[in-house]
C-alpha cells in the first residue's frame, strides 16, 4: 500500500488500496487488477511528487457502507452478493464474476467514493477514486457489465445527505451508458445524469429520447470511430451549457477510459491526452469534481489517460 503524505493544499486526492487487487475475475477477463496496477505505476512517477495525495479508504470496520448501497439497490440483492462471494465466488451475469472477496472489495469501493464526496467538499478541490469493481451498469436488482455496486450513483445520493448539498451532477464519459446510474437516478429532481457513449453499443440503453422525469438525463449517443473533433462539440455545445444551468452542488464523473483508440472493448478513436480536455470542461462547471474510475481495459492508454485527467486539475 502506498504511504499517505502529509496533508496538504493544492494536491488532488487519490483514494486507493491494494484490497482492490483482491477482486479477482479469473484469467483472462479484461477488467482485472492490472488495470489498478499500471495506473499506480504511472502516478509513482517523480513528477507526481508533491501533487498528489494519497489517501486509504475507511475501513470497512469503520464505516459499514450498507446504509448507503441500500439506496440504490434492493436488499434481496445485496444479500445475494453477499451469498455469491460467501460461497466462493459465482456470476452475477455472464460478463461479472465474483470471486471469494468480491464483496468485501466491493463495498470498500462504495466506502473509497463516500470518502471522495468528504474529500472534495471538504477542500473544494478534485479528488479522484482509484477503486474497482466499476459500478455504472449495476442496476438496483442486479449487477451487470463487469458492475457490482453503482459506486457514482450512491455517491450521488450520499452527498445529497451533506449540509448545503442541494443537487448533484453525474458526467459520464465512458464509452458504454451507464445504465445502472440512469435508472437509479433519473427520478430524482436533485440529480442530473449525463452521458457520451458508443451507439450502438453494450448494453443498448441510453438513446437521446431518454431525458428522466425532470428533464434530468442529457444522452448523447456517439457514433463508432468518433475522435476529439466529435466529442468537443458536444461538450461545448451540449455537455457544458446541461450541467451549468443544473448549478450542481458537486459533480460526479464516471470515469471510464474505453473511448480510448487502443481500447480492445469498443470503436472509439479518442487520444488519451483529450481527457484533459473533458477534465478542463468539468472545471468550468464547478471547481468540486468528484472523478472515479469506470471502464479503460488497454493498460497504458487507461494510465495515460488518468494521469492526463489529473494533470488538468489545479495544482494550486
């Protein structure tokens, strides 16, 4: 595990524990703990000195973040992963195993994005959740799409629970819609839900007729093959101008990195220096950003493009 430095202001907070290694989804499945492991090995590099701090999640034995899954997901599922993983491990769906710690992992990665929440409102400052398993696709009912817990969602509805906390924002840019997320939140007039995804892609939901009970979901399908010279405009033109007039008290973004041109998962042709650019456009809705890691399954392109996004964030 890496050492906490010593607390400090203008640094960005990395929430990160090598119990997220443990989640182990058998050989050969591409949302692994390498994943973890080359982002790390990027973020230990001498430049980082100094702009990072790097903070353990509570322990479970600390804070027992089931009160909060069970916002956003039905008990008789909880319990269910809980069997899963109790009996050695089993699947979800096709695509989500669960191994004998699976569980545990799992609700240390709701605890990690809880203490995100503290951390940004806290300092007004990014943090970034370096957690696994990712969390978008998990509906209320069931996990799916490599997704145990919907990790952002339940940050979402946590922070709505903090003093001055009136409404909250979800940007998702990872290359699958967040299902999971929409579902969970889409009925709330407190959160708004946006997302840039591959269509046609998994898991098949998030169409632009899509927009919630309160006009709260902004879906902007993207087609294969679509580098920065598409996704700019929509964030200029669409992304941005949707979270400004929602006037978010905090914004949540799913990080995924599989719009990545190396990503093995999808069409995309994205670079991983423009999610600097994504990260620039966030500063410009609000200063308390809340990133946490989703998707991204080529390993150096997924670590570029983290350090990119950090690299936008103010290092004073």
């Amino acid at each position: 595990m890496i050492s906490d430095p010593e607390h400090g202001g203008g640094m960005t907070s990395i929430i990160y524990s090598d119990v997220f290694l443990q989640h182990d989804t058998g050989l050969g499945h591409p949302e692994c703990a390498d994943r973890l492991r080359a982002v790390v090995q990027q973020l230990q590099t001498e430049r980082w000195v100094g702009r990072l701090r790097w903070q353990s999640p509570t322990a479970l034995e600390q804070r027992d973040p089931s009160p909060w899954i069970l916002m956003a997901h039905d008990a008789a599922y909880l319990e269910k992963v809980g069997a899963i993983a109790g009996q050695g491990g089993g699947f979800l769906d096709p695509d989500t195993p669960l191994s004998r710690a699976s569980h545990e992992v799992a609700r240390l990665a709701v605890n990690a994005w809880l203490d995100g929440v503290d951390a940004v409102l806290g300092k007004h400052q990014p943090a970034f959740v370096l957690a696994r398993p990712p969390g978008h696709h998990a509906l209320p009912h069931q996990g799916m799409g490599f997704c145990v817990f919907a990790n952002a969602a339940i940050a979402a509805l946590y922070a709505l629970t903090q003093p001055g906390i009136k409404r909250v924002a979800i940007l998702d840019w990872d290359v699958h819609h967040g299902n999971g997320t929409q579902a969970i939140v889409q009925d709330s007039p407190q959160i708004c839900y946006c997302s840039l995804h591959q269509s046609p892609a998994y898991p098949g939901t998030g169409a632009a007729a899509e927009t919630g009970r309160y006009n709260n979901v902004l879906n902007i399908p993207m087609r294969p093959g679509s580098t920065i010279a598409e996704y700019a405009p929509q964030f200029e033109q669409k992304v941005v101008p949707f979270l400004q007039a929602f006037r978010p008290d905090l914004l949540i973004v799913s990080a995924g990195y599989d719009a990545n041109q190396r990503d093995p998962l999808a069409n995309m042709r994205l670079q991983p220096s423009d999610y600097g650019r994504f990260m620039a456009h966030c500063l410009e809705v609000t200063p308390k950003v809340l990133l946490g890691l989703e998707g991204g399954y080529d390993f150096d392109s997924l670590a570029e493009s983290v350090e990119a996004t950090l690299l936008a964030c103010p290092a004073t």
